[in-house]
C-alpha cells in the first residue's frame, strides 16, 4: 500500500535506483580497495570495510525497503531486534574473554 | 468475517498484515544471521594467531555476485514500482530480470564451492605440506593401500602458516606429482577442513538457501498469480512488495557477509 | 491508542454475501474431513489440535519420568510392567537381566537408555508439551476471540505452524527406534557430548529442533500480527486481557530468542554430521584417539546460543500460564485484577530482560567476575517484575467475591507453588550459591515447581475454563476436584524432597539414583550422600506413580463430559471478556456481527448494574447480521 502521497512513476524510481547501484558500486570498490591497503593491520582494515559496509546496508534497507519511509511500529520492531543482536555477540563476547582473577593466564 | 487489512492500512499503525508479518519475520531472521555472525566473530577472535585464513576465496568472483545481487534488489524495487503504476509488461520484465540474476549467483557460488572441494592440502610424511587443486588419479589410486600417484596444480610448503595467509604467501602453483605412499593425510577444502571453512560454507550455505526459496516465491508470483493482477492489482502488488522485502533482506546479508568472507 | 471506538472500514454485513463470493469461495460449500479436521486454517481447530497433540506428548514425557524415577529407586533391575515393551522398542539399550539360575527376570534400563530418557524426557516436556500447550493451543484458540477477530491474520502460516510442530514431535519420537537410541545429551545437548555420542538419535534430535523452532516462529509471527492489526475497534491496547499481553510479549520472546539457537542447532548438525569442528575444542580426544576433527572451536560457544535462547524460554513457560491464572482470577473473584498496568508493564520489563540474563546457567563455566556480576544483576533484577505479577495475582483475591470451582483452584494453587518455584531461584541467580547448588538436585526441584505445579496447574486451570467454549458442555466437578487435590498432594511430595536431596550434594543425571556416592556404599568417606536421602528416592517414586495415578480422572474427564457434561449456555462463568460473548462453540469468523469495545476487560461488580458483569463489547449490528445471514 502506498505510504505517501507523492505520484509514483517509473522514471522517479529508474532514476533514484540508477544512483543507489552507482553509489553501492563505489561502496564494493572502496571495500576492495581498503582491503588492500598496504600499511593496515587487519583490525583496521576490517574496521574501514565494516563502517563501507554499513553505508551499503543503510543505502539498501533505507531507499531499497523503503525503512526510511517506514512506520514508528516497524522501526520499534528492529530497534529491539538490533539492541539483542549486540547483546547476544557482545555479552559472549565478553564471557568468553573475561577469566577469574589469579588463574592461568589463556 | 473477514479479515480486515489484508490490503488496505489499519489506520492506527498505517500498514496492512502481511508487511507487518514480513517485517516481524525479517527481525527473526537478523537474529538468526546475527548469531551466526556473532559465531564467526567468536570463532575468528579465539584462534590461534596466524592460523585464521586471508584470501582463500576468489575476490573477483565475490565481487560479481556482489554486482549481481545489488542489480537484483534494484530490478526487485523496480518490479515493484512497475505494479504500483499498473504496468504489468514492466513488472514481468524487472522479476524476469531478478530471477535470471538469482540463478547467476548460484552458478556463480556452486563453482565456488566445486573449486573448494577439489582444492586439497596433504600433510606428506617428510612434514611438509602440498597443497592446490587436484588436477588427477592415477588408476591405481587407493588412499588406505598407499598406492598410486595424484598430480596437483600446486605448490610445497614447510610451513602451515604460509597456507593461511594468502595475500602475504602469494603461492605460485606449479604441477606436482605426489606418491600415495608419501602421504600421511589428505583433506579438500570442505568444511570439515577447519572452522574458518566451516563457517563459510555454513553462512554462505544458510545464505544460498534463502536465495533459494526467495527465488520460488518470486517466480511462483511472477508465473502463477497473474490472475490475481486482474481481479485484486493492489494485493497482487502487496505480495511483490513482501516478497520484494525478503529478496531485499537476503542482499543485505550478502553485503556483510562478502566484506566479512572474501576481504578481510 | 484513544479511549473513544476507532473509526475502521465499517463492517458491512450487507455485502457478507458478495465478500463470501469471490473469496476463496468456502462459505458456501462443506469442507471434507481432511480440511476440516487435518488441514484446517481455523483458529481453533488449530488450536485444539495443538492441544491434544500438546497433552498426548505431555502423557509420554510423563512416562519416561515414571521409568527414571524407577531406575533411581531400584537401580539396574528388571523394570515391572514395561520391561518387554521397553526392550520391544529399545533393542540392547534395555539389557536383560537374569537371575542366578540363567532365567530371564525382564528387562532393564542401562545407563545410556536412562540418559535418552532423560534428554527426551526434558525436550518433549519443554518443546512438545508446555509450550504448544500454553502458547499454540491456548493462544491460538483463545487469543482471537479475546481481541474480537475473525481468526488469526496469517491462517495458512498457521496450519503451516502445526504441521511443523507435527513433523517435528513425530522426528523426535521416532529417535527412540533407530539404532543407538534417542538424544543422550540432556536436553541442552552440549557439545562435544552432544557430537561424540555414537548414535544417530542426535542427529534426530537436531532435525527435530529446526522443524519444532520453525513452527514457534511462524507462530510468533502470526500472533504478534494478529494482536497489532486484528483487534476490533474500541479494543485498545490498555484495554485488552492482560492474557493477551502475556501472549503478545511471549510471542516476542520466541521470535527474537529461538534464532540463535536454530543457527546453533544447524552448526551441531553439521559437527556431527559433517565433521565441522565448531564446539569441538583442538587436541579433543575420543575413545583414546586424538585429532579426528579439525578443532578450534569452543563448546562454550554452543552454551552461550543454547542458553541465548534457554533462559527466555523459560519465560514462554510461564507467562501464558500467568495469563490463564489471571483470567481466571479475575472471573471468581467477581472484581477486577488489582494493578493492571503494573501487570502490563512488568511482563513487558520481564521480556525485555530475559534476553539478558541467559549466562546465569554458565556460572560454573569458569566466568571472570566482572561479567558474572553483569550477570547477577540482571538476574536479581528480572526477579522484580516477576514478583510484582505475582503480587498483583495476590491482591486482587483482596475483597474478592470468591467463587470456588475447579479451574479457581488450579489458578489458586499457582500461587503459591509458583512462589515456592521463585523463591528458591533467587540463590541459584547469585553465583556464590549456584557454585553450590548448580546441577543438583536443587535445580531440579526449583525448576520443576515453576513448570509442574506452577505451569501445568495452570494449564489445567485453563483446560477447565475454556472446555465450556470449545464443547458447550462444562467437565464433571467432582472429578475435577480429585484431579485437583491428588495432583497437589502428589506434586509436593514428589518435587519437596528434591530440595533436601540437592542440599545434601545429590548430583542430578546419575542414572544409579547416586548410589556410588551414598554413605552405604563408601563407608567413611566425606560428605556422602546419607541414607534418609538415598531412601527419599523410592518416596518419591512412589509419589510420582500416584501422581500418574491422579491424571486419570482428568483424562476420562476430558472425553466422558464431551457426551455426559453438564451442558451450559455461551458464558457458563458470567465472564466479561470477548472470548464468552461468541456462539458456543464458536463459528467460522468467530463473530456474527462485529465487536466494538467499550470498556476494559474486568468490569466485574461495577457499581449500580443489574449483573455482576459487564462485557467489554456491544454488538451493535447484531440486528441487521442477523437479517443478513437469513
């Protein structure tokens, strides 16, 4: 069903997709590019292709599943989705490398 | 009765059902993929320094798929669009196109696969190891009676480490005859090779499937509901929205999960 | 989210017809028997299906309990009864025994049958018994007449939803039969046990898990739409049951937390399958041979997703149990339920936390302090949300015009053993008493009081509550309070001792019954486990068989009052909410004519009214419906 109330026509969405696959392609390039840098560790360069990354994912689910135009309900939805999603990798995260004090070292 | 907002919005919330039901669905999908990424966060954080591999996996055909995908959410929205403006020749056209580009992908992924299973390393008695692509059998090839040769595209090393790190230990591959009786184990690339393998065939195994059934829905829509395009157009074009969603959602999967697997 | 009847599509019954027509066209002509019996879209066929397969499931886990408590009792002896049938299905994991003489005795159950056992026992009791009971049978049943829809918003994901369920109870029984025997894991199923056990029934076990996950998640996701999109209008959000609201946050739960523990269950699959190593830890040895897997992986991994969804499915077991509970309350009490919104806002607080809180099942695992203590906090404070639910089921029995009957006894007797059930948790949420207590008999008598005399009693309490709407006939009350008071007795003097045996150092999953370790087998020893304690086990054998004993009645009940019940009229217990204010048993479409809700749901006693009730909707176009469907 529609959510607004803007005309819809082809060329408006031939046009607003031929700029999001330009701009994902500049995304994948730089992703490329980033992991061939020379002077990086790899914990830096999986940080620059992450954040790369993100931008991609925003640009998908913002314009692509039209979230930005999407209602508060769904977006409830995903914030507590997400928040449990961080939960779950960060908390195990930090189980599995927290050790009790004066034991072993691993 | 009926039941209400299978096609217009319920005004407090202003969407209809089966977005909702898509979207609750797609939560639960995050949480699926993002226990699996949380997993190869675990797994990839816990090994051993210098044995997590870096460039097993073919970069340019990666990004292919990557190219492939994205166009294939676009001809999605497009196809989309297209009903909302009741253009059916357009609409069939963009999902034609969407399913073409999904079953590139997966010729694309099963190469990819079929390269990893004939790709073996072999632990050889002297201690070092060969590793590369298994080029042939001699006929009197027997694992256990330690008889016969293999002839692989590949290379020798000491050292396991330099197997890992691909981009550092750049391999150059020659043709190498190897005796059965020289070797101690052998094992192709599958995902019982080490959890870095395992991890990548279980993501992007998951992945595929979804691609998959995604796939059916769409041609299910695309090939047999066109009836309903001429009795109720709006709910016909509610189902390319839906299932547009989840086609949607399986490339939002991919565009982390490439960086993730192929380049770092 | 206003007070005043929303302003929907209006209902047009004038157009019923022309809807009827070119819909999917089965108004006008008899569904056959298979899709009106096996292949129904209907609510609450669906519902009930659920519900029989949900008690037939809960009768077997209950069996296998009865043989372990026998095998505790009477270690390695011939089993009465059920050896031979055991034997029958079981192969060598029921061993012979054979007295001096060479004679066969009967049949005994060995200690990897009695590990099956007790997987199976905790899986099915779980997966195939509260929970479809609780949410896919009462929910699916109840839910839309509560909130005055035609049926649920997805009702082909709903049959979808059952017939996973289905699939999934048959994958899991049939692991008995194969070679090798069903899951030996403990229904947690840790790695590497899980993956280094030789049989196949794993393996089962796992495939059984995907298709019963797959199902709570179509579930999940229909409720949760249906409670959005389908409440009828005036039906806001702080009006609704808060039966429904436990649902709501339920359904929730299961959408967010079971994922991972799919995604974990396909990884297990493929370990012991596909010879992954994602639990398996480097340098594992099996049977004495080192380096069959690849290794670098991390059983803890595995008990981090398992418990990621472990710890919030305990509260699936319970919340729609609070629901039922509540109803009911609220309906023989003649009042209101005290502190509605405290209910509404601590079940939405008590889901939100249960996602995290899982690692207090992992104090044991050598957790650093810091985050053991992140732990422990959430822990203590999810107790808080708990309590005041609890509490607020108390004090609405306040000044309460009670009224005793069966299911009010059940929904009473939750009280109480819930309470006992959450009292004795608090020590095991704080990490110093759990290193005690953990994997003792403590833990098993705490969670059983939550689910078996908490849950289940309510459950019960449900069963005879909502019978009158399904059949139109209420069950027998007389045997209702035997089921009731046997059950109660039963229940506590099965689960009590428990508490004492765990105290005392009982280890629980020790198929001898902890014989090795009593003070009779090892003389002098330390910290042994004393004889009254060894001797509470056949005290509690015979317990659980009188327990067993006391279903009967409620079985016979359920089919005998299908022909002989006292027949009642649509709203047998005067209650206010939707679900009576439908024909009895409810058409398809639930309602003649659509609900418009004009009060909140526990209108009982207000002052100045003919009745002691109010119902919460008017019907105002009952007239013109009526005319419409001639």
């Amino acid at each position: 069903m529609s959510e607004s109330e803007k005309p819809v026509t082809m060329e408006s969405y031939i046009k607003l997709c031929s700029i999001i696959f330009t701009v994902v392609l500049c995304a994948v390039g730089g992703m490329i590019w980033a992991s061939f840098l020379p002077h990086t560790g790899w914990t830096g360069k999986v940080v620059i292709i992450l954040a790369i990354a993100a931008v991609n994912a925003f640009l998908v689910a913002g314009y692509l599943m039209h979230l930005l135009s999407e209602k508060k309900l769904i977006y409830a939805v995903l914030v507590f989705t997400v928040f449990f999603v961080i939960g779950l990798a960060g908390l195990t995260l930090w189980a599995m490398n927290d050790f009790p004090t004066g034991t072993a070292v691993h | 009765m009926e039941i209400p907002y299978t096609v217009e919005n319920r005004p407090d919330t202003g969407i209809y059902n089966a977005k909702l039901g898509i979207w609750l669905f797609l939560a639960s999908e995050v949480m699926l993929f993002g226990g699996l990424f949380s997993a190869y966060v675990l797994l990839r954080t816990g090994a051993e320094p210098g044995m997590w591999p870096h460039g097993w996996l073919d970069v340019r055909l990666g990004t292919l798929n990557t190219i492939l995908l994205a166009l294939s959410a676009i001809t999605t929205l497009l196809a989309w669009a297209a009903c909302k403006v009741r253009d059916f020749g357009k609409f069939k056209f963009f999902h034609a196109c969407t399913i073409l580009l999904a079953l590139s992908f997966l010729c694309v992924k099963s190469y990819e696969y079929h390269d990893k299973f004939i790709h073996y390393e072999i632990a050889l008695n002297d201690g070092t190891f060969a590793d590369g692509h298994l080029e042939e059998k001699s006929p009197d090839f027997d694992l256990k009676a330690k008889t016969g040769t293999i002839t692989i595209l590949g290379r020798i090393v000491n050292d396991r480490k330099e197997l890992m790190d691909l981009r550092t230990y750049k391999p150059v591959n020659s043709k190498i005859e190897i005796k059965v009786a020289d070797i101690l184990k052998m094992q192709n690339y599958g995902p019982w090779h080490n959890t870095y393998t395992a991890i990548y065939f279980t993501m992007t195994g998951l992945h595929a499937l979804h691609i998959i059934g995604g796939t059916i829905v769409i041609f299910y829509i695309w090939a047999f509901n066109r009836k309903m395009w001429k009795t109720d157009p709006e709910r016909f074009t509610n189902r390319v929205e839906v299932s547009g969603l989840f086609w949607h959602f399986v490339d939002l999967v991919w565009i982390f999960l490439f960086p993730v697997m192929y380049l770092t | 989210m206003q007070a005043t009847v929303q302003q929907f599509p209006p209902y047009r019954p004038d157009d019923a017809d022309e809807a009827a027509a070119h819909d999917h066209g089965h108004a006008h002509h008899e569904p056959n028997f298979l899709s009106k019996y096996i292949f129904s879209t209907d609510h609450k066929v669906i519902g009930i299906q659920y519900g029989f397969m949900s008690l037939c499931f809960l009768l077997f886990g209950f069996f296998l309990m009865l043989l372990m408590r026998w095998q505790i009792a009477h270690p390695a002896m011939a089993v009465p009864l059920f050896g031979s049938l055991i034997h029958w299905a079981c192969g060598d994991m029921a061993p012979a025994v054979k007295d001096q003489a060479g004679n066969l005795m009967g049949y005994a159950i060995s200690p990897e049958l009695y590990n099956a056992f007790g997987a199976m026992h905790g899986t099915i009791m779980v997966f195939l018994g509260i929970v479809p009971l609780a949410f896919a049978a009462f929910g699916n049943y109840v839910v839309p007449l509560m909130i005055g829809a035609p049926d649920m918003c997805f009702p082909r994901v709903n049959m979808a939803s059952f017939h996973a369920f289905f699939l999934g109870g048959v994958v899991m029984f049939a692991s008995f039969f194969i070679p090798g025997g069903a899951a030996q894991a403990g229904w947690t199923s840790y790695s590497p046990l899980a993956t280094t056990i030789p049989t196949n029934g794993q393996a089962f076990w796992l495939v059984g898990m995907v298709l019963l996950i797959t199902s709570s998640l179509l579930g999940a996701v229909n409720f949760i739409a249906t409670i959005i999109q389908l409440r009828a209008p005036g039906m806001t959000w702080m009006r609704l049951p808060w039966f429904v609201w436990a649902q709501f946050v339920t359904a929730f739960i299961l959408l967010l937390a079971f994922p991972p523990l799919e995604a974990a269950g396909v990884l297990q699959l493929m370990d012991n399958a596909l010879g992954t190593s994602f639990f398996l830890p480097t340098g594992l040895a099996v049977a004495g041979k080192v380096g069959m897997a690849s290794g670098g992986g991390s059983p803890l991994l595995w008990q981090h997703l398992f418990w990621f969804l472990g710890h919030p499915e305990v509260y699936v077991l319970i919340l729609p149990a609070m629901g039922v509970v509540c109803e009911i309350i609220a309906n023989n009490t003649r009042k209101p339920i005290w502190g509605y919104k405290s209910l509404v806002y601590s079940v939405l607080f008590v889901g939100f936390l249960s996602f995290i809180v899982w690692a207090h099942h992992m104090y044991m695992t050598g957790m650093g302090q810091t985050i053991a203590t992140f732990f422990q906090i959430t822990t203590m404070a999810i107790s808080i949300p708990s309590v005041i639910i609890l509490t607020c089921l108390f004090l609405s029995l306040w000044g309460g015009s009670i009224r005793i009957n069966t299911p009010m006894l059940f929904a009473l007797a939750f009280l109480p053993m819930f309470g006992i059930g959450g009292l004795t948790g608090l020590p095991l949420g704080l990490a110093a008493a759990d290193l005690y207590l953990h994997d003792t008999y403590y833990i098993i008598a705490h969670f059983h009081y939550v689910v078996a005399p908490g849950s289940l009693f309510a459950l019960f309490a449900g069963v005879y509550f909502w019978y009158p709407k399904m059949t139109g006939r209420k069950m027998n009350e007389f045997w209702g309070r035997v089921h009731f008071w046997c059950s109660f007795v039963f229940m506590n003097l099965v689960f009590m001792p428990m508490f004492a045996q765990g105290i005392k150092g009982m280890i629980r999953r020790m198929s001898d019954g902890g014989i090795n370790y009593s003070a009779a087998h090892v003389p002098g020893a330390i910290d042994t486990l004393p004889q009254n304690i060894m001797e509470l086990n056949w005290w509690i054998f015979a317990a659980a068989v009188g327990l067993g004993l006391s279903q009967i009645p409620f079985i016979i009940n359920i089919f005998a009052s299908m022909w002989i019940g006292e027949k009642v009229g649509t709203n047998p217990w005067q209650a206010t909410t939707l679900d009576w204010h439908t024909p009895t048993p409810p058409p398809h479409g639930n309602f003649p004519s659509e609900p418009h809700v004009v009060r909140g749901p526990y209108e009982y006693s207000a002052p100045g009214h003919e009745h002691d009730f109010l119902p919460q909707a008017e019907f105002p176009n009952a007239a013109h419906a009526a005319h419409a469907h001639h």
